[in-house]
C-alpha cells in the first residue's frame, strides 16, 4: 500500500483502525519530511482513510492538503492536473462510479480550487457526485441525514457553484456541454421539489454563459458569470412578478459582463445592411449547440418551467439575432 506504510508508527495505525490527533502531526512528518508527497505515499494515505472507522477531526483537512499537494504540486508544470493523475484519482475515490466519503469528495474540490487548469472529466464528475446526491439521495452528502432525494436546498447550490467555479482556471472560463449536459439533468429531476430559490439563480446563469459564448460573446471570468445576486431568488409562482424581478434586477448586470461578439454595433448601425448582419451573426451561433437547448426546454410534452423562461429571456435581451433552432422557443417568452 505503498511506501508511507513501511513506517512501523504508520503502520500500527492500520491495524487499530483508528486516527487520533496525536496520530496527524506523526503522519505530517512522515509525508513531509523531504518536502515531496509521492505517488506511494498518497495511495497509502487512502488505504488509511479507507480502513480506519474511527478519524479525528484533524485527519480529514490534513488528508486533503497532502494528496492535493501530490496531484496539483508534484507535476510539472506545476499546478496542471494531468491526464493520468486525473485517471487516478477518479479511479481511487470512485466505488460504482460514485464517491462515498465527505473527506474524498472535499479532496476532489479542493483539488479542482487548487489547480491552474484540469481535465475537463474531473468538473464534470464533481457535479455528477452532487447530482447523484440531489437526484437519487446517494453518495456522500447524504451522510447526516439532511439531504432530501429530488430537491435541492442552498447547500447543495453553493457546493455547485463552488465547483464551477473551481473549474473556471486557466481559460476555462465557458461553462463546458459537459457541465450544462448535468445541470439540466438536476433541473429536469427537481422540477416538481421547492427547489432553494438560489438555484433558479445558478441555472440561468450557467445555461446562458454555455448558449451565449458558443454564439460568439467573450464571456467573463466564472466567478463573474455566476456571482450570487438576488435578482431571481425570491420569485413567487405568479410568472409576472417572477419577470418583473428579473428583469428589473440583475439582468442589465448579467448581460453587461459579456462582450459583444465582433462589431456587432458597427454592422446594426447601417439599416441597409441589417439583414445581411444578423445572416452572418446567427451563422456564428453553432446550430448544435442551438438544437441542444431547443431539445430540452421545447419539445412540446409540457409547459416551460419558471427558471426556463427566465434563461430564454435573457438570451432574447442579449442579442438582437436569434438562431432559428431557438426561435419558436423566444416567441414564447416575448
């Protein structure tokens, strides 16, 4: 289990299946002591985690500080999560796909906070494992008791968030297809719950950051694109008050944090060539990407939901042009 374990005091730990705080500053040293958290020593580390019933609440922040410290600082360049040691540590957290500790699904996040950039597959199952959790009641945030299965309180929003944000390093500031693909998967699965109104708040946001920069917008940072703000988080079922809020709230906000795709301005300002200007800005708009969303808020087996009417307003307030895979979808919001 690696060479963490050849210690003689590491390795009575193994067989009392309990860490005490006196037992983590013992283990500091070990792991540290020549300054290079290895390959060995964190899988030994896991092997700990994984057979000890009884932890302190030291060994859970110490835990994830060394093997961050082993996939986001060991590598060269430093601060890149490779490929492989993404594999492996989806690998070693993962049983049936899913993490079921709180301490592994910590170290996951942390890990993606404290990367300059990661592979996309690692944001991507952080979310899944709080959709898992909102969805189905499975994986670590049920431990506790508090989570109800289909409905997702602000807990859960901010864990979210915190993961897109994680992720936002390096470029990768557009929400990814891979992260919306698993935020409609929670919207469409909590739908009929008393959703905390925050997520109503995330959703938008986050779907419209993935539509807006495929149609060309110079997106902001994630942390600007997603920023908490109360604009819909009070809405009330009446869908007028809902539109009213929003739209007199954060809207202008939301949209001034993108930069318009090319010289938009310049081509609108000549009338003569207004039809010619939004032929070729609506060519721009990936018609994939268009389709994508138009499949899952129109396919005419139910009404729209509030918090979908409120993303397809904001894309018709962003941009004069429309993709026509989106139009009949806008038509019904205007």
């Amino acid at each position: 289990m690696g060479e963490l374990i050849m210690s003689a005091a590491v390795a009575g730990l193994t067989s009392k299946n309990k860490i005490t705080a006196e037992d983590v500053p013992m283990l500091r040293r070990e792991v540290f002591a020549d300054g290079v958290v290895s390959r060995d020593e964190a899988e030994a580390l896991f092997a700990l985690d994984q057979t000890a019933r009884d932890k302190c609440a030291e060994w859970a922040p110490f835990f994830v500080e060394a093997v961050t410290d082993y996939i986001v600082h060991q590598e060269k360049p430093e601060g890149y999560i490779s490929e492989e040691n993404a594999t492996w540590l989806v690998r070693i957290i993962s049983r049936d796909g899913m993490v079921d500790s709180r301490t592994e699904l910590e170290l996951l996040v942390h890990v993606l906070e404290e990367a300059k950039s990661s592979p996309a597959q690692l944001s991507a199952y952080a979310l899944e494992q709080v959709a898992n959790a909102v969805i189905d009641g499975k994986g670590p945030l049920m431990l506790g008791g508090s989570l109800v299965p289909g409905l997702i309180a602000k807990a859960e929003v901010e864990l979210l968030r915190r993961i897109l944000y994680a992720y936002g390093g390096d470029g990768n500031i557009a929400i990814t297809k891979a992260e919306a693909e698993v935020l409609f998967r929670i919207n469409d699965r909590t739908a009929a719950a008393s959703n905390d109104p925050s997520w109503n708040d995330l959703f938008v946001k986050a779907i419209a950051n993935y539509v807006m920069c495929s149609a060309g917008y110079e997106p902001p940072t994630r942390e600007v694109a997603l920023r908490h703000e109360a604009f819909l988080e009070h809405a009330e079922p009446e869908i007028g008050g809902f539109f009213s809020r929003m739209v007199s709230g954060g809207l202008a906000g939301i949209l001034g944090a993108y930069q318009p795709p090319g010289d938009i301005e310049a081509e609108w300002e000549a009338k003569n060539r207004a039809a010619e200007a939004l032929a070729r800005r609506a060519e721009t708009i990936d018609a994939g990407e268009a389709r994508w969303l138009a499949e899952r808020v129109g396919d005419g087996r139910r009404p729209l939901r509030d918090n979908e009417r409120a993303l397809l307003t904001l894309i018709k307030h962003a941009s004069p042009e429309i993709h026509p895979a989106l139009k009949p979808l806008i038509d019904k919001v205007a």
